[in-house]
C-alpha cells in the first residue's frame, strides 16, 4: 500500500509541475486580453507557441506515461493498482482520459493551434472594431480546418464534432445537445413571442453611469458573494472573461458601458460565480483531476448561476437597490422595486449574446451550435457564415443584425479556436437549474436570507456540492450526488414557465 501511494503522490508533483505550465500559459493568456500592446502580438503567439508545446510534451512524456502505467492499464483504462481510495482511484482514471486525448494529438499540431489561435486573438479583435469580416475569414477558415483535424485525431463514432464537445463537456453527444436544444427551442419560443407583445418601460437603466462608481458597485457585490480580493482581481477586457491558474490566483475582466447600468453588474455576478468555483477547488489537491473543475457545462452552471438565479431575483435587488441608489444618487431615487425587477427582467430579442436575457439567451447559444456543427461537418463554408447567421437570428429572435460586429463577430470563441465550447452555456443554465431546485428545498428561506443581504449561506452550499468535488464524478453523478436524481432539463424550462409567467402574466 505504501508504494502505491509513492506512485500515486509521483503522479502529483508530476501533475503539479504541469499545472504551473498552464498556470503561466494562462497568464500569457490574460495579460494577451488586457494589457498587451498590439504590437508585441507576434512574439506573444510564438510564447504561447513554445508553452502550450511544452505542456504538451510534459502530459505526454515516458516519465508521465511510466508513472501513470503502475496504477493503471494504459491500453484498456482498468485501474490495476488495489489500495487507492475511492477519491484517488477517480483522479486516475480522469488522468488517463486526458492521457489518452493527450497523445492523440502530435506536439506540433498542438503548438501550431496555440500559435494560430493567438494570431486570429489579434485579427479578430481588429475585424470587430471596423466591422470586416473579411480580414476574420482566413484565419477562421484554418481554424475550423484544424478542428476537423482534431476531430478525426481525437476520434469519434457518431460525428466530428462530438469529439470537439468532449474537451469541453466529456462524454456528452451531438445529437444529446440537438434533442435537449430542439426541446428547449420548442418550449420557449412561445413565450417570447407572448411577452414580446408587452411592453416594460426599462429606460431608466440607461443614461450616463459613472464608470467610477460603477466598479464601486461591483466591488460591493463581490465582497457580498464571498470573492476573496487578495487572491483574485478585476480588470477591464473587450470580452469579458475569467482565469484561474491557482485556487489562490482566480481573476476576472469586466467590461463598463458608461451608458447601461446593468451590463457590467451582471458580468460582475457572472465572472464572479466562475471565480469562486475556481477559488473553492482544495488546494492540497493542485497537480491533480481532484483539483480541476469538473466541465465547462458546470462552471457555466457556477457563473449563471449567481448572475440569473441570484442576481436577477427581487430577494437580491430588496437589498441591493438602495445601495445601488446611494451610490448614484439622484438618478434612481423614485424608482421601486417592483418598477426595477421588471425592467431587469424585460425580454426583448436582442443581438449581443452576453447582454441577452435569461429566456432569450439560450436561442443565441443554440444558434452557435448549429453553426459550428455544420462548419466542422461541411455543410456550410466560412463565407456563408454572416449570411446563415443573419438568417437564424431571423428565424429564432425575429431580429437582423445591421453589422458582423453585432452578428458573427461579436466572440471571441472561434478566435481562440474553441468549437464545442458554445453548447455549454445553455448546458450551465440547465445544470444550474437542477441544482437551484435542490437548494431551494435544503433553504425554503432563501428569499428571506438573501433579501438581508446574507449570501455566504449559498457559497457555502455551492463548495459541498460542487467545489470541493474537483473531477471526482462525472457530470451526471455529480448532478445527481448534489441533488438526489438525475439530472433533467425540465427544472430549467419550468423556472422559465413560472417566473416570467408572474413577470407578465401569461
């Protein structure tokens, strides 16, 4: 026993080693987003060239391989090692799943995709300021070509683009997202369609907020979800996102638009569920699956989580709003709650996907996915894509972008080179749903604690279930240890149903 547990905590440091590469390609990653200057963009895609080339070379290597092979097949995955517990046993098999996909793909391949990537970072975000398309499509088209590539290195079965959905959310299936998509379509589209048809009067949301006081804001809000400001902090980027390269080093960008008050609070509640998750993984488990997080689909289930369970409930706002009101004096002071919670939970179509509301958001997703699948089969070539997108907006939102900058260019997604990643946004709104149903019956008092501005109570609730877990389960048995049965889509369409069918009575 005590030499599997040598050959176990060798895979560790070995682990670790690798995850402090990540950690400083990710950081690479984020100065890229925030600070750099354009003109050092090439030697920035020739770093992150060599780092992600170095990793690759670390989670592939003999020693890694020998390491690993004690303790289980290489060939068939059987765990051969006796005296692991139950925790370790699961790090191990997740670590051969990514051995696995790991050697499937060449060092080369691996480090010319870094380095393509970083260079459409750079094309694309110039593109989307002068609104050409143009200069995008050369490099999106080498783009998809090498995730057909990896499509067919990795393997699949069913379809090329099940093995792109797989690095971001295992096991899940194309034609699982088209069922779950196509249901969630049908059941909404009705509903937007009934509300669209009233009017709410949200223009007091818009004005000149000062961006000062809106970072102010923000800051409060972090505080008051637990966001721990000495290991972490907020800047500005023109997409927002979040990185973490430790549980102690979990950052975020926002994105301040002087003239809309609620846009950067919500990508404040959104960054911020994905960095406590991040924040929340065990330390003493760094180096290994156990202190990963589980998908993309369940992080996305952290970040929706608090920006639309939370953060758009009237519990939070009962609490919120007069601090809202003292920051700005004199430009809220005779607006209510009531007026307030229906404003920021208007459904309007709309173009930006992350300024979207919460019924019309998953339409945007889904749109995405149908395009990236046919990209990837075929079916349609990069220079159909601002046509076929115009023409979905059309046929799901009743709306035509004017612009690619508000159409087809609007993420940065495709220019990171990440196909898959897409579906799960409305797979998070799903799982967020399931396990909100679960919590809801732990604290039937919810609405009460959090409209006294207690939120450490579901910070708390978020790390047992779901932090604390790492790779531990699969995203079904996780779903199901938080919950007690198996995850289903149908808490998230009946959320959808009874909240806005109060909001407008329908």
């Amino acid at each position: 026993m005590e030499k599997i547990q040598k050959d176990f905590q060798k895979l560790h440091q070995l682990g670790k080693h690798t995850r402090v590469l990540q950690g400083i390609s990710s950081l690479l990653d984020w100065d890229q987003e925030t600070y750099m200057p354009q003109g050092s963009s090439a030697i920035r895609a020739e770093q992150l060239k060599t780092m992600a080339g170095l990793i690759h070379r670390e989670k592939t290597s003999k020693k890694f391989a020998n390491a690993l092979a004690k303790l289980i097949d290489l060939r068939t995955g059987e765990v051969v090692a006796k005296d692991l517990t139950p925790q370790q046993t699961a790090a191990v098999k997740e670590w051969h799943r990514d051995y696995v996909q790991d050697t499937s793909l060449p060092a080369k391949f691996v480090e010319d995709f870094a380095k393509l990537t970083s260079q459409s970072i750079v094309v694309w975000r110039n593109a989307k300021k002068s609104n050409a398309f143009q200069q995008f499509a050369p490099f999106l088209d080498k783009i998809v070509s090498m995730n057909r590539k990896k499509a067919d290195l990795l393997g699949y079965q069913e379809h090329p683009y099940d093995a792109l959905i797989d690095q971001f959310e295992p096991d899940m299936k194309t034609k699982e997202v088209d069922a779950v998509f196509s249901k969630l379509r049908d059941a909404i589209s009705p509903l937007i369609k009934k509300m669209a048809a009233q009017p709410v009067d949200d223009q007091f949301l818009f004005g000149k907020w000062d961006q000062s006081k809106q970072v102010a804001f923000s800051h409060k809000i972090l505080e008051a979800m637990g966001y721990d400001a000495d290991k972490g902090r907020v800047d500005f980027s023109s997409h927002p996102f979040s990185s973490s390269s430790h549980p102690t080093d979990s950052r975020i960008t926002t994105r301040i638009h002087p003239n809309s008050l609620m846009s950067n609070i919500f990508v404040i509640l959104h960054e911020g569920g994905h960095a406590l998750y991040e924040m929340g993984l065990p330390q003493d488990s760094y180096g290994t699956p156990l202190g990963d997080a589980r998908s993309l689909g369940v992080h996305e289930s952290q970040s929706r989580w608090w920006e639309t369970r939370i953060g758009l409930s009237k519990p939070f706002w009962k609490h919120f709003l007069p601090i809202l009101k003292e920051i700005f004096k004199g430009q809220l002071d005779t607006i209510t709650l009531d007026q307030f919670y229906r404003a920021i939970n208007k459904v309007e179509p709309s173009f930006i996907r992350v300024e979207a509301d919460e019924v019309t958001y998953p339409l945007h997703v889904i749109l995405r996915f149908e395009l990236e699948k046919a990209l990837i089969e075929g079916s349609i070539s990069v220079r159909d894509v601002p046509a076929a997108w115009n023409a979905k907006m059309e046929e799901y939102l009743g709306i035509r972008p004017e612009n690619n900058a508000e159409g087809c260019l609007q993420d940065i997604h495709w220019a990171m080179g990440a196909f898959g990643y897409f579906p799960t946004y409305t797979l998070g709104n799903l799982y967020a749903a399931h396990l909100f149903e679960a919590f809801a019956k732990q604290y039937p008092d919810w609405e009460d604690r959090v409209a006294e501005g207690k939120l450490d109570f579901i910070k708390q609730w978020l790390h047992e279930k779901i932090y604390q877990h790492g790779r531990r389960y699969t995203t079904q048995e996780l779903l199901k240890q938080a919950t007690g049965h198996a995850f289903s889509a149908d808490a998230y369409v009946q959320y959808l149903q009874s909240k806005y069918g109060k909001i407008y009575q329908l």
